[in-house]
C-alpha cells in the first residue's frame, strides 16, 4: 500500500454490502474486521473465504478476517462501519458504544430511517454513542450495488459529514481505482436520499412486472425525485444534494437494476406474490417496505405533498389494487410541472 496510511477498521455486518465494503478497504491496505452475527458466517469468511449466502460466487480476500464477538470486533478500531439494517441500528450502537475508542471514526452505509422515531441513521448514533463522537459520524450513499464492487465495476460513491475533514478522512480510506468517493457537507440530504429512492425502486420494480414501458419508467424516476426534493428540503435538506449521487445517482442505479432488492421485491408483488411470501423468498432486509411507511408518516407531519408514496404506502400496507393506484395517479389534478417539481428546490 503506497497512498493509504494503514488503519485498523471494523466493518458491523456481513451481509452483502458489508462484506464488499470491507473486502475493498482489505485491497487498500487496511487491517479490516468485519463481524457476523451468525458464528457459521464468520467461519466460513475465515476459512472458505467467501460468503456464499450474500455473495455466492466471489472469493473474498484472504486478509479479511471475521468474528462473531462485537466487543473483540470493534475493540482498538480506528474507524468503525456500520452496514446494519436500520432497525437494529440503535440496539447495535449502544452495545458497542462502550467499546469503540473515543477517537474513531464512525461511519454507516444503512438506507433508511427508524421506524419509530422516524429519525436518520446519523441521528440514532448520535444519541446513542458519546458526545465525543458528535462530530465524526459520516454517511456513505450513492449508486453502489454490493455485486458490481466485489467485482471491481467501476462505481462512484459520496460520504456526508458535518465535519469536512472526518468526510475526507473515510473519502481517503476508501478511494481505488475502482472505486472513487466525493465528500458532501450535506449529510440530511445525502441520508434522505439514499433512504426515499428505496420506495421509488419499489414501485419501479412493480411498473416492470405490470409491463410498463420506457415512458413510465422515465415518468416515475422523474416525478420520485421531485417527492425526495420536496421531504428533503422540509427535513432540512440542500435541495442540490438531489441531483447528485445519492439523489438522482442512486435513484437510476436501483430503478433500472436487478440487482436491486427493492425493484425485485415491487417485481415479484406485481406477480400476485403476497409480500409475506416475497420476503421470505428474498431472505434479505428490503429497506424500502418500511421507509415506504416511516416517509409517508414524514410527508403527512411535514405537510408534503408525496403521490407516489402515498400509493405505494396503500399497496402494500392496506392492500390496494397496485392497477387502481396507477390510476388514480394519473388522473391527479392538472399541474404545471416546474410549479410542482420545484416546490422543492426553492
């Protein structure tokens, strides 16, 4: 390793995108942990080295070494990464809040709010780890299938933190040839982002499955960014977040892939399949089914105006007719679009 001082990072969570998180910083020099719930996962990474239920096929480098035990996993860490599902995010922090060194720098690659708080991720650490740790939280967003960085895809990403030097630390950490990071002060816009375009990916996956065409497909991934815009700026947003990475990036990457759990997931419902049945089938957290319900909940306490949220929401939590929600889409009042696109941007 030439560019990169070495540091000595854990990685919480070896789904998918944690383990392709971790395996890239191992490629850039890093003595990297990553820790498993499951004992049987940690055996296998140590051993087999590869982690066939979340990334079969790959063989993972030989240097990452994973445990099963938090408090050995996060203990003398320079940076802690935290790639939980979100609604284990708060249990996890405040487990090993007692344990991280006070210095370390803390980051979260999860999408989406708690579900009864309705909070971001940065906001739960904040709550849960010391005040010390206040200013080195940092979010990492952006257009990145787990799947694509395993395998050296070329992918461009964005860390957000209310502190320039903490986001160009973890930018430093993680850059490759493969895989570039810009920083963003904005960490509201950056979070919000990479949570709403779960529901829009959803419903692209549904418009898919209905045979929908290009046209559709351009009309709900244009229209999703203006309801992202206009929650965005309520919850305190920059409204030019939206336009980069983690709001229009990764609104296209999980609309059109799929790779995408939330477009397979709105796929296999426009099926028949009941979501019951889907998730079982999926065996993965799909974040978008519950921020579909936490951003409709934010969009009636801020007043903001969310059609294709709504629509969603009443799919899948009230089991509407998903034909009858298009509809009634469509036959919305007549607008003008700039007027009601760039409520959001003003």
């Amino acid at each position: 390793m030439s560019k990169h001082k070495q540091k000595r990072i854990v990685v919480i969570g070896a789904g998918s995108w944690g383990t392709s998180l971790a395996s890239l910083l191992v490629e850039n020099g890093h003595d990297v942990t990553i820790w498993a719930r499951r004992e049987v996962v940690a055996e296998e990474i140590n051993r087999k080295h590869t982690n066939q239920s979340y990334l079969p096929g790959i063989r993972l480098p030989l240097g990452l070494v994973a445990e099963s035990d938090l408090k050995k996993a996060v203990a003398a860490k320079d940076v802690v990464i935290f790639v939980v599902p979100t609604q284990t995010m708060r249990e996890i922090a405040r487990t090993v809040s007692v344990w991280i060194h006070p210095k370390s720098l803390i980051v979260h690659a999860s999408k989406g709010f708690e579900r009864k708080s309705l909070k971001r991720m940065s906001v739960v650490l904040q709550e849960e780890l010391p005040e010390t740790f206040y200013n080195q939280i940092v979010a990492l967003s952006g257009p990145s299938h787990a799947e694509e960085v395993i395998r050296k895809i070329p992918t461009t990403v964005v860390v957000a933190s209310s502190s320039q030097p903490a986001a160009e630390q973890v930018q430093s950490h993680l850059m490759s040839p493969h895989f570039r990071v810009y920083t963003n002060s904005d960490i509201i816009g950056v979070e919000v982002g990479g949570a709403l375009k779960n529901i829009i990916a959803i419903a692209a996956g549904l418009a898919s499955g209905l045979g929908f065409g290009d046209n559709a497909k351009a009309a709900l991934m244009t229209r999703g960014l203006a309801e992202i815009a206009r929650l965005g700026k309520a919850m305190g947003a920059q409204p030019i977040t939206f336009v980069g990475l983690a709001g229009v990036g990764d609104l296209i990457a999980t609309c059109t892939s799929e790779h995408s759990r939330n477009w397979r997931l709105g796929y296999m419902l426009s099926q028949g399949k009941q979501l019951e049945k889907v998730l079982d089938e999926m065996g993965m957290v799909v974040e978008g089914i519950t921020t579909t319900q936490t951003a409709y909940e934010l969009s009636q306490k801020f007043g903001v105006e969310m059609p294709i949220t709504e629509q969603l929401f009443q799919v899948l939590f009230h089991g509407k007719n998903i034909h009858n929600a298009v509809i009634e889409l469509m036959n919305r009042g007549k607008t003008a679009e700039l007027e009601e696109m760039f409520q959001g941007f003003r």
